[in-house]
C-alpha cells in the first residue's frame, strides 16, 4: 500500500517523469529561461532606443547654446572725426569699437591687459559696422550705441560653459585693504576665510600660510566698488586673517568695507584648466551687471557663411550648398530611376540584358558610399575635368548613389498596381505606353515619391563621396549656382567637428541640428505621402 | 550662356508640340478619327525632333568642353607651366578659370591674366559653335519632322520607339556606373601596382604613406616600395568591424526577435520608428557622437580602472558603428524571421514548447541562412563605413588586436589620402584607389555570398 501511496501525488493523479519534482523543477527552469529571453529582447530594443536618447539628447544640449550670441553694446564714436563720410571704406571699424570699449575700463592700463580687453569683441565687429554703415548712413555724426558680438570665449563663459561661477555671498566680516590697486594686503576681521580657502584647494605653506595657485580656485572678493583676486592668506595675531591679493578692478578708497559689505565670488574651476583667465570674468561680470550684455537670437550663425572665427560661423553657405547639390541629384536621380524602373517592371523582356541590369543594380546598392567618392574624382574630375568642390559633381555622385534606392522603391511601387489596371486600358485599346503613362504611373506615383525622398534624405546625409570630390574645401562665400565651390551641411559638420576651438563644439551640434531637422522634415513628408495617397488593393 | 539656350530649347519644343498638334489637325481638316496618330502624339513628334538632338549636343558639350578647354590653356602655356608639378598647373588653370568668370583668386600675376583672357576666348568661342549647332539641329530637326506630318504618317510608333529607348538607356546607366567604377579602380590601382609590386601591396605590414618621397613636390624621389603594406589597415578594419558586430548582432538580432515575436502592438509602434530614426541618422552625426562623447568616456572609465585607452581607440568607434548597425541587423533579421510560415510556430507550440523554446530550436534554425546573410551584409556595411572611423578612429596603422589602442582603417586611409592637395601620378594617391579596388572586391564579395546564402540554404515552404 505505501508503494501505491507514494507513486500518487496530492491530487490523486500517478507520478511520472512529466510530474515528479525533478519535471517540476525542470519546467520552473524552463519558465525561467523562457522570461529571460523575453526581458533579453525588451532589454536589446531599451538598449537601441537608450543610444538614440543619448545621441539625440546629447547633440540638443549642446546645440542649445549656439542658438544664441550675447552682444555687448558699446558707445561707437561715428563723429566726422572718427570716421570721413567721403571715405567709409578706409575707416579702422574695428579700431573704433575698440576703443569705445576700453573706454569703460580706464584703469587697465598695461598694454598685455589691453590686448586682452579688446578681445572680447569679436574680430568681424569691423564688418559688421561697415554693413551697418553702409545700409543707414544715419548713423554717422555722432556717438551710437551699437551692440557688437561677443568673442566666442567672452560668449562661452557668459553661457555658463566656460567656467563654474559661485554666486556672490556677503563676507560676514569686515575688509581693510591697503592701498586701492596693484598688490594690496587685505585684512579679514576673523579667520574664516582660512577653512574656505582650504576647501579651494589652497596650498599649505610655513606657519599655516596658504598659497591659491592657478591650480586652485579663484577667490574674488567685491568691495568698495572693485574688485581683488586673492593669492595667499596667513593668520595673523588677534584672530585676524591678511590675505595677499591683487587688484583686478581699482578700488573707490582704502576705507575698511564693514561686515556684509564686501562680496566673496568663487570661480570654482581653476584658473589653469579653464581657457578664460579671472581678469577677462571680472571684465565681463561688470560689463553684465552694467546692463550692457544682451543675449540675442543667433543670426550670424544662420544666415552667413563659414569662418575660421567660431562667433562669425555660419551654416548658410552649407545649407545653399546642399540646396543646390540636392537640386542636381534629384533632377539626375529622379527621372532616370524612374524610367529604369518602369522598363524593368514593364517593357524588359527576361533576358540576359535585363537579368545583369537587375543584379547591377542591386549591388550596386550595397557598394560602400565612399567608392562612389572614387568613381566621381577618377571619372567627373579627372577624365571630364569637371569643377572640384561644385554643386553639379556633387549632385551626380549622389545621384547615382540614390539611383539604386529610388529604382527599387519605385519598382516595388509598380508591382502593387494590380494587373487588371493594365488589363482594363489594354482592353480599351491604349498602347502598351499609354497604358503605363496614363494609368500605372499615377497610381505608383506615391510610393515613387515616398521612395525618392528617402532615397534624397539618405543623399542628405551623406558625407564621404563628397570628400572625395573637394567638397571640404573651406570656402566662405555663399555659392550662387552650380559651378561654383561650394561645401554641404554634413561637410561642414565633419570640418567644425575637427576644429579646436571651444565654440565650434556648440557650432557643430546645432548644424547636426538643422540637418536632423530637414531629415524630420522630409521623412515627415514621405510618411504623410504614404498614409494619404497609397492605396491597397 | 548655354543656360538660355536650354530654355531657348524647351520653349521651341513647346511651340513646337503646338503647332505639330496643329498641323495634324489641320491635315485632316478637324476629323481626328482619320488620323493614324493622336494629334498630341504628332506634337510629340516634331517637339521630340526638333530639341532632342540639340539638347543631346548640348549634354556631350557640357561634359567634353571642361577637358578641351583645360588642355587647350595648358598646351599653349606649356612654357610657362612646364616647370611645375600637376597640382600647380591645376590651380593654374582652375585660377585662370575663376579669373574669366569673375570668381576670387588668391593671387593674379600678367601669366594668369593672360591665360584668363585665353580662357575667356576659347570658351566664347566653344559657346558659340554649340549655339551654332544646337540652333542647327534643332531646325532641321524641325523641317524634317514637320514634312512628314500626314493623316497616315505614325507618329506613336516613332515616339514610343524613342521613348522606349530611352527608358533603356536609364536602365543601362545602373551597368555603365557599375563599369565606370570598375574600370576607374583597375586603371589607377594598375598604375600604382607599375610602382609598387602588388605582393607588397597586400602582404606588407607597414603603412605609411607620408613619407614615401624623398624629395617633395615635383622633385620627389623614388617610391618606396615597403611602405605601402595595407595589412595593418586591414587588421584595423577588421578589429573595429569585429567590435561594431559584437554591439549590432545579438542586439539587433534579439530587437528583430522580440519585435516579431513577443512585442505588443503599442510597443511596435514605438519601437520601429526608434529604429528608423537609428537607421536615418547620417553617419557624420554618429562619427560627431563617437568622438566627442563616447571615446571620451571610454578613455575616463580606462583612466578610472587604471588601463591606458587611446584617445582615438578603436573601442569606441566600433561601439557606435555597432549601434548605427543595430537598424540594419534588425530590419533584416526581422524580414526573415517573419518570412519563417506559422504553421511552424504552432507546430512547436502544439508540442508543448515555449515560445523562446520554439524560437531557438525552430524559428532560428529555420531562419539560419537568412540571419547568416543579414550578418554577412552588415558586415560589408561595417567595413565601407567612412565617416564614423575617420572621426573616431586613428591615422596611425598600429598592427594591434588591442582595442583599446588606435587603429585606422582602409577607409580612413581613402580619405586621408586624397582630401587635400593631390598630385594624381604620385603613388600615394593612388593607393587610394588601390585600397579603394580592395574595399570594392571585398564588400562585393560579401555581397554576393550573402546573396547564394539565402539562395542555396533558404528551407522552401509552401
């Protein structure tokens, strides 16, 4: 009898190798196995749209910044002194704005200092005022105030890429200073400013002296109506600190700036490993908090050419280029393709002309892009001698590049008109041409489209062929026809992306923008195309 | 100029399909149904006649003219330019070019100007003849076609016959881009192979082209044959290649399975757009991403375990290359997972599997030839990518498997050799095309075993 009761299980039924705990437990791990994979391939889809996230949200922020130019309006002295109304041309612009900067700093006076100041401006300031000039001569005659650009490091900083800038706390403490310029001692009512300045990273010297290097944080303490970088402090008797420090903006008098008087500042990036020295930061700090500094929509970066000056780059030039190359592909690609696809899917008998047409073309779809580079330098440049870095070579490589895409979109397009179209307009007495001209080519028309803007947002994007042709030559002008040099919106991306200035970091990103967005732009355009006008049969 | 004698053309061709229109209409005084012909397709006719030829002409002129005017100024300022290399009668011409037609110039000099003024007779002249000719053609074209016009004449046959051709022609443009990227890379690549033995081309472990002269410019010495071994290149290749595929294929595979088989309708919806835009994003983006950002980390979190990551290592451009692949790997596993018939699924299903048990053990075996296609395709992809290894990867042939130091590319190579100023006889640019015929041969090669793959090892169904 226990034998009987043993080989039965709870629920009465017999034990087997399908029920017994080992199959319990082998059906448990199989359960197991089988979530595992399921999360394994959620995970690799989360995995895919986690790295689009990335890519996406890390070109957005940085391209957010470029969007925008702080300009500085200044005083511009246009007097008939300044500037000859019979000679606008010979006017030093430049030299001008120049000084109505240095204007507002009339204590700095060493010649390092002034160079440093003048480069706030942005070196197209001259141009910009010429245009200005030239465009309202309403001007001239007296003192404007003009906004100018910001150089880019002047830019970046008041962006907040530059350097990490504490907020300006009150020193609950009183402040006697020395003199009101150069190297001052200052002395700190109580020992406070010690624990704060070993928090910076201050060094340790003799006799608890702390040296601030330009390893460590700048410490900038506001009194007084100036301003004073400290470089060492060291306890002194009666609890009080004397700091060493240098005087960036000259003080109003040597009057002891009572407690909550002065105002302590913390650059807390150090002066070493940031491209903007404290100076330049004081400078344009006063500048912001006179009210001169104004944050603008970017306009030069939209509407001019490139410049080696990352404030004066602009994508224009990339964009007409691109334009104009896209026009030449899309004339070439479009109805070529077109017409191979029709006499593929239409007239072509099966024979062995066709067959090798067809497998042309497939691989020609899976050559690499840059081979195409090869073909249009060996063949459009070097044995037509075509124009290096034009719009037309550019055109025609890509086009033959796209050409594969729009024929088999396009053929797959024609195979879904169902043969009783044809049938019916045969039937009627059309000609084997009017039947596909009139009545299969409309009706394939919308997945043709479909096809061709994807086959022209692929061109688009494209990068390497057109290295290949000259197009990365660095040209400034904004190209006005098809012959003329000209570099496209990805080009571009790839030269800014190798420069070393700061601020073409920003500058590249908001191209990869513009280009994401008339990529949008256009797959938006196939998908309406395709939900409105497709028919199923 | 030739611009207007375009529209010129087109607006003739307008005029003329009218009045051919006209004319057929008129010959049978108003009663179409006696015409062989619609009337539109007599039209047709005399408009196809009397610009086709004329616009043909003018097509070879736009593409002959550009040589024969070059050659033309070179031949007669062959003094003058005899002592410089080929790049510096280049710019010669293209300045004396750019000084004809009012573009900029770096510096002019009485040379220049004179060649300009050459230029700019020549081409007036060469404007003139096409005009001349294009206005010919086009006329006799006209007469010719418009003495046929008749009630009986048949004016369809003819159209379609022409129309007919030229959709032939369209098709052939996909053979002559195929032969014209063949016969470029054989020329050059033969050329380069008459200064550099080809043995030493594919076997020779170093590369390092920039120095290959002793001299520079027109003075360069001879070449030296042992620095142009394309076998580091094709390690890095094939080391980065090999990273990006670890990335794409188990997930892009495990995406195409999960969005087959286990994915509700909503996440579908999600999840293939996210794909699509991976697969548009241009490549320049992802090399932008790849060195700015990626290689960057990779370098901190090496710093942070203590390893030295190059700064251009081959770790990080064969991640983000895996991660533009992903799309392509999925969009194609998933056509051939799909294309496996239900009656299978519910087969496994039906005797007790799991779905991840059907999927392994049916779905997978089944779709085998396809996946090892997909594979062999993204491969290919991954060896001619261009933009993201010129951003990311390094210049340096390193003959390393370490993916943590710098590697380059047969495609880097292409690029670094030949932006810039070319000389077009000097063996380093054209390597370019050598490395180029072999990047073609190779991704051709895949192309095609992929392709008998699927077609010897597909399982028939139905």
């Amino acid at each position: 009898m226990t034998d009987a009761i043993s080989s039965f299980g709870a629920v009465g039924r017999p034990v087997s190798i399908h029920t017994d705990d080992a199959a319990k437990a082998r059906l448990k791990g199989r359960y197991r196995t089988e979530t595992w994979f399921k999360w394994l391939g959620a995970a690799a889809v989360a995995v895919a749209g986690l790295f689009l996230v990335l890519l996406l949200s890390t070109i957005v922020t940085q391209a957010i910044p470029a969007l925008r130019q702080n300009y500085l309006t200044l005083p511009i002295d246009l007097s008939a002194a300044k500037v000859d109304p019979a000679k606008l041309d010979e006017v030093n612009y430049d030299a001008i704005a120049q000084e109505a900067l240095t204007a507002k700093f009339p204590d700095v006076t060493s010649r390092q200092d002034k160079r440093l100041l003048r480069g706030l401006i942005s070196t197209g300031t001259g141009v910009f005022l010429r245009k200005d000039i030239a465009a309202d001569p309403g001007m001239l005659g007296g003192t404007v105030d003009y906004a100018v650009p910001l150089d880019d490091f002047a830019d970046l900083y008041l962006k907040g890429l530059l350097a990490d800038v504490g907020s300006d706390e009150a020193i609950s403490t009183s402040v006697t200073p020395s003199q009101t310029s150069g190297d001052i001692d200052l002395t700190f009512g109580d020992d406070a400013m010690l624990a704060l300045a070993r928090g910076h990273g201050a060094t340790e010297g003799e006799n608890g002296r702390l040296t601030l290097t330009s390893g460590a944080s700048s410490l900038l303490v506001a009194f007084n109506g100036g301003t004073v970088k400290l470089t060492a402090l060291s306890p002194a008797a009666n609890g009080t600190v004397i700091a060493k420090g240098t005087v960036i903006e000259a003080l109003d008098s040597t009057a002891p700036a009572a407690s909550g008087q002065a105002f302590l500042r913390v650059i807390e990036t150090p002066e070493a490993s940031r491209k903007i020295s404290d100076k330049v930061i004081v400078w344009l700090d006063t500048l912001k908090s006179a009210g001169l500094i104004e944050s603008r929509f970017n306009s030069i970066f939209f509407f001019t050419g490139a410049s080696r000056e990352p404030e004066l780059a602009g994508v224009w030039g990339a964009v007409v280029g691109s334009f104009l190359t896209m026009i030449v592909t899309l004339a070439i690609a479009f109805p070529i393709g077109v017409s191979a696809a029709i006499y593929l899917e239409e007239f072509a008998p099966k024979n062995r002309l066709t067959t090798m047409i067809e497998v042309n073309i497939n691989n020609l779809a899976a050559v690499p892009s840059i081979v195409f580079g090869l073909l249009g330098l060996a063949v459009f440049l070097n044995f037509f001698g075509m124009p290096r870095s034009a719009p037309v070579v550019g055109g025609m490589v890509l086009a033959l590049m796209t050409l594969p895409i729009i024929i088999i979109a396009s053929r797959a397009s024609l195979r879904a008109v169902p043969p009783s179209i044809r049938e019916a307009a045969l039937g009627i007495g059309a000609s084997k041409v009017q039947t596909v001209f009139h009545h299969v080519l409309p009706l394939a028309m919308p997945g043709i489209m479909t096809g061709t803007i994807l086959g022209m947002a692929h061109a688009l994007g494209e990068t390497a062929p057109l290295l290949m042709i000259g197009m990365v030559a660095f040209i400034v002008d904004i190209p006005g026809g098809f012959t003329d040099p000209a570099t496209i919106l990805p080009v571009q991306i790839f030269m800014w992306a190798d420069f070393p200035e700061a601020g073409f970091q920003q500058k590249t990103s908001a191209a990869i923008l513009i280009l994401l967005v008339f990529l949008v732009i256009m797959n938006a355009i196939a998908v309406i195309l395709r939900r409105r006008f497709e028919r199923r049969w | 100029m030739v611009g207007y004698l375009v529209v010129l053309l087109l607006v003739l061709a307008a005029a003329a399909y009218w009045i051919g229109r006209t004319r057929a209409i008129a010959s049978v005084n108003g009663d179409v149904a006696r015409l062989h012909s619609l009337p539109g397709q007599h039209g047709m006719f005399l408009a196809l006649f009397a610009a086709g030829p004329a616009l043909l002409a003018i097509v070879v002129w736009s593409l002959v003219t550009p040589g024969i005017e070059s050659s033309i100024i070179a031949d007669r300022f062959s003094s003058e330019l005899s002592g410089m290399g080929v790049p510096q009668v280049e710019a010669f011409i293209r300045d004396a070019r750019a000084m004809a037609f009012g573009g900029l110039v770096g510096f002019a000099d009485p040379t220049k100007e004179a060649a300009a003024a050459l230029y700019k007779s020549v081409h007036a002249t060469s404007t003139w003849i096409i005009w001349t000719v294009a206005l010919v053609l086009s006329a006799s074209g006209f007469y010719w076609a418009y003495s046929r016009i008749a009630p009986a004449y048949r004016a369809r046959h003819v159209v379609e016959r022409i129309l007919r051709a030229f959709l032939i022609a369209c098709s052939v443009v996909a053979i002559l881009t195929t032969v014209g990227i063949v016969l470029s890379l054989i020329f050059e690549s033969l050329r380069f192979f008459q200064q550099v033995p080809f043995y030493k081309f594919l076997f020779g472990t170093h590369w390092s082209p920039q120095s290959a002269f002793t001299g520079a410019g027109a003075e360069a010495g001879a070449v030296n044959e042992d620095i142009f071994g394309m076998v580091p290149l094709f390690a890095g290749t094939l080391l980065i290649t090999f990273i990006a595929m670890l990335v794409a294929a188990p997930i892009g595979l495990m995406a195409a399975i999960y969005l087959s088989d286990y994915a509700s309708k909503s996440v579908r919806a999600v999840a293939k757009p996210v794909l699509e835009i991976l697969a548009g994003i241009p490549t320049v983006v992802y090399g932008f991403f790849a060195a700015l950002t990626v290689a960057p980390y990779f370098r901190g979190i090496g710093e942070s375990l203590g390893l030295n990551v190059a700064s251009e290592s081959a770790l990080a451009a064969g991640v983000v290359m895996g991660i533009m692949i992903i799309p392509f790997v999925s969009s194609l596993s998933d056509d051939v997972i799909n294309a496996v018939p239900q009656s299978l699924r519910d087969g496994s299903a039906g005797l007790g599997a799991t779905k991840s048990e059907t999927i392994r053990k049916v779905v997978l075996p089944a779709a085998l030839p396809g996946i090892v296609s997909a594979m062999l395709l993204a491969v290919s992809r991954a060896i001619g990518e261009t933009m993201i290894v010129v951003m990311a990867a390094g210049l340096a042939a390193n003959l390393t498997a370490n993916p943590l130091e710098a590697v380059t590319t047969v495609t880097v190579q292409i690029v670094t050799l030949l932006v810039g100023d070319q000389e077009f006889d000097s063996a380093k640019t054209l390597a370019a095309f050598a490395l180029g015929l072999v990047l073609f041969c190779i991704t051709l090669t895949l192309n095609i075993v992929a392709l008998r793959v699927v077609q010897k090892y597909r399982e028939q169904y139905d």
